[in-house]
C-alpha cells in the first residue's frame, strides 16, 4: 500500500483556497461568502471499475461500475485497475460536504460549502474544508477497500462487544406497546440463554406521545415531544426496567429534530420540506435534543438510535440531494456540514460514553469517530423478500468495509413474519450472523416457530463469538453477492 496527499490540483476555481502538504484544503480570508470549491487533478484510470459511496444511507445501489463523468460519488471513490486499486476521499469530519466525479482523463472534488442552499459568510481567518487522502494498493479490492476508510477515519468509534437482539420495528411497524415488548424481550433472551453477553431490546418507532399511523403522508406523524410516552407504554422507564429484568439491555428510537411542540419560531428550520422540523443551527434546539438524549438515559435506556435527521434538514433522502429546495438556517455562518457535525456531537455529548449511539439516516462520512453503530442502507422488510434483498444484502457487502474502521455497520433487521419465506429471511439471518457486524432480529408472535427459534439461537451464538469481519467474494459481479468468505468458513446463498 502507497498512502499520500492527493494528486497535484490542475485548478481550484475558488480564490483563496489552496492544498496543503498533508491534503488540507484551505480556505483563507474572513467575511468570503462561499458556496461551492471545486479541484480539478489531472488523473486517467482506464478501463478500470468504480466504486463510490452513500451521502448517508445506501439504497440498494452500491456497485463497482464503469466511470461515469455525471456521477457524483460521496466522500470517496475506489478505483479497481489492471494491477491496482486506488482510493480517492476526504477524511471523515469534513467541514464540507464532498463528492467526486471521474472522467475520461480528469478527477474533479467538490466541496459544497454552503449553508444550506446559501453561501456561508465565512468568519474564520482559516477554514480548513477537508483533507484529501489517496492511496494505492496491490492485491485484493476488499482488503483493499477497509485499509482505506480505516486511512480516511483517524478515530474509529465502535461497540466493545458485539452487537445482536432485538428490534421490534418489522413486527410491529409502529403498532407496539409495553406487552409487546416484554412477550419480544422474553423471545430474544430465550434465544441467547448461555451466551457470554446479553442481548439488546430495542423500541423502535411507536413508543412517543404523537405517534400517528396513517397510509396518508399528511396525516402520519412519528415526531416529538419525546419526554412522554402513550397510553400503550404508560412509563418509559417501567419498560426499560422491565426489559432489564428479563434480561436485555434496553435501548430506545426517537427522531430528535421533529416535533409538534410549540417553540419560539427561531427554533425552525425555514426549508420547502416538511413542517415542525428544528433548526440545529440554533443554540437553543441543540440543548433542546440534550435534554431529550438525557431523559432517554435517565429513563435507563443503554443504546439510543436517532433517526431522520438528514431528511429533516434536506427535506430529500440521500439519493434524491439533486432536487432539494431552498433551506434556511437561522446561524449563516456555518457550513451544513458544521451544522450538522455541531448536531451529532450534541447527541453524543447527552449520552456520554456508557451509551451505545446508533445513527439512521446520519450522514456517513460525519457520523464516524462520533456513533458507535451506523445504519448504513434503507430498511430491509418484513413484509417484502426483495426489498430486503436489495437494501439489506447491498449495503452489508458494499459497505461493510468501514465496519469497524469507522463505526460498527449495521445492515438492518432480519423482519421474521408470515409474510417471507424461511428459506430466503433464514439466509439473510446466517449471512448477517457469521459478517462480525450488528444482528438484530424482529420476530412476529405467529412466526416464532420451533424452527425459527431454534435458528436464531444459532445465529445469537455465532454473532455473540465472532468478532471477524466476513468477506463478499462476488462482489465486483453483482449488487447482491452470494458467495462469501467468513470466521466460520466459505458459505454461499441463493438469495
């Protein structure tokens, strides 16, 4: 492996802005008003293959592909040629938010410095943006891959043991409650009876005062106020004191920047996408979310899963960022990526160090080094096979790489209902058991069958044991690879 700064810039079409030795690029000069930096390196791969990553989630997408000079590819890109891989990226915790694009003969990085869809007043004698790394390998594009995120991110941040349980969300999809949960913990304990370490039971979507189940997207709601619960719980922390007792450690979901309690209107972010979101710009809004975080932890949850954040702000999923409109923040002398950042470490702070943080719908390359698990594709299913086949197996293959080397990846539920068959969910079971990374399992009461028991169980023990990060093999092929090489040996799906 070769490990340097960036190729030499052949243009940077902002004023002001130059590349240090170590990668730092720099933008000098207070009170600039700044929207986008972009650099240009003189660089030609060939017939080589691509392959970039996720602004946050993945969504089935993630392939190695032929370049394509029109697509934007977040916070780093791999390049598999004839003898070499190569890796262009930014190290983790920009102040920017950066993509790539590669041409014929020339590689281009962008650097969206606005705040929101307006330029950033720039306060800062010196901002330093980024920091460009590029490396080259030799050998194999998977080994390759995770020396490089473990190159992009300085300060990894995972779980200290693994991670495994449950999750009630592809069971109950909102309609949960207190007896819920208890009859969902009694069946993940049963299946880690023995095990070195305890499982997780985690509450998903449904818990909170204004949840509203509705096929109309104007009427469904699932936002705050988050210091209370609804009549089907009654007492948050008698839950979580429950949980405990049957022996899981209990963790909790909550969606911190949407909510219908009444706020000065400072505390509201001014965006063409949905209403009653806050403005994380705002002081105030951030403590706000501490206080939540710290009435979640003192209610005695031990993992805390925040979600939504990225579209809240954005008003878009990931993949859609072309079509945002127009976004207002109330401090305009911040980045989005600083704002968001700001946000994140405010969650972290809250929680201290004895609570696991997972991020979904987080933005990737700003989570690392912050939260201990990374939801790092759309959600599987427990209603639809294929969907779990396209969001769950692409992102356990494609971005498992930064398993460990960033955060803990975790690729979603195994959803066990009536409505999959065993044969395809007990497959997604055993691929996501034997990779090293997150297992959590949702489990219906009418598909908690002797079978079904009994695989779980074998899945808890192997994920419980293994700390080993699995290979795909087939991944250079195909979105959903099916041959894969792990601690406990070769195993091969028919997804």
């Amino acid at each position: 492996m070769n490990s340097c700064c960036a190729d030499k810039a052949v243009k940077i079409d902002t004023e002001n802005v130059h590349i240090k030795e170590n990668g730092a690029v720099v933008l000098e000069g207070k009170g600039q008003s700044v929207s986008f930096v972009r650099i240009v390196f003189k660089r030609e791969f060939g017939e080589a293959l691509l392959l970039g990553d996720a602004w946050e989630r993945g969504y089935g997408e993630l392939e190695w592909k032929s370049p394509d000079e029109n697509e934007k590819m977040p916070w780093y890109f791999l390049a598999k040629g004839k003898d070499k891989i190569y890796g262009y990226g930014v190290k983790t915790q920009p102040d920017a938010l950066c993509f790539w694009q590669c041409g014929d003969k020339m590689v281009t990085l962008t650097l969206d410095v606005r705040n929101g869809t307006f330029p950033t007043i720039i306060n800062d004698e010196k901002l330093e943006l980024c920091r460009i790394v590029t490396a080259e390998y030799d050998g194999d594009a998977f080994d390759a891959a995770r020396a490089f995120c473990a190159e992009m991110c300085d300060n990894p941040r995972s779980a200290d043991r693994p991670i495994f349980g449950g999750n009630d969300w592809y069971c109950c999809y909102g309609d949960n409650s207190f007896k819920k949960i208890v009859e969902h913990t009694k069946r993940i304990v049963l299946c880690s009876s023995g095990l070195k370490y305890k499982p997780y039971m985690v509450i998903d979507d449904g818990w909170e005062i204004c949840h509203h189940q509705s096929e109309n997207d104007y009427e469904y709601y699932n936002g705050g106020p988050w210091k209370y619960c609804n009549s089907n719980f009654g007492d948050m922390k008698k839950t979580a004191d429950r949980i405990s007792e049957l022996g899981a450690i209990p963790g909790i979901w909550f969606r911190p920047l949407w909510t219908t309690e009444k706020f000065p209107e400072k505390y509201y972010l001014k965006h063409d996408g949905i209403k009653y979101t806050l403005d994380p710009s705002v002081p105030e809004v951030l403590e706000l979310v501490k206080s939540d975080v710290r009435c979640l932890a003192d209610w005695g949850y031990k993992l805390v899963k925040h979600d939504f954040s990225t579209f809240d702000i954005f008003g878009k999923w990931g993949f859609e960022f072309d079509e945002i409109g127009e976004i207002s923040f109330y401090d305009k002398t911040k980045t989005t990526a600083q704002i968001i950042k700001n946000l994140y470490a405010a969650i972290r702070e809250a929680a201290g160090e004895d609570i696991l943080i997972m991020g979904c719908n987080t933005m990737s390359h700003l989570s690392a080094g912050v939260f201990d698990i990374q939801r790092t594709g759309d959600d599987t299913s427990g209603l639809l096979w294929e969907r779990t086949k396209k969001m769950g197996v692409n992102t356990l293959a494609f971005r498992m790489c930064q398993h460990k080397t960033f955060y803990d990846v975790d690729a979603d539920c195994v959803g066990i209902t009536t409505k999959i068959p065993w044969d395809k969910n007990r497959q997604w079971l055993d691929v996501l058991a034997r990779s090293g990374t997150p297992l959590f399992v949702s489990i219906a009461d009418d598909a908690f069958s002797d079978e079904v028991k009994k695989d779980i169980t074998e899945a808890f023990k192997k994920a419980a044991e293994n700390t080993e990060t699995s290979k795909p093999c087939d991944w250079l092929e195909t979105k959903t690879p099916q041959k894969w090489i792990t601690a406990f040996g070769e195993a091969e799906y028919d997804f």
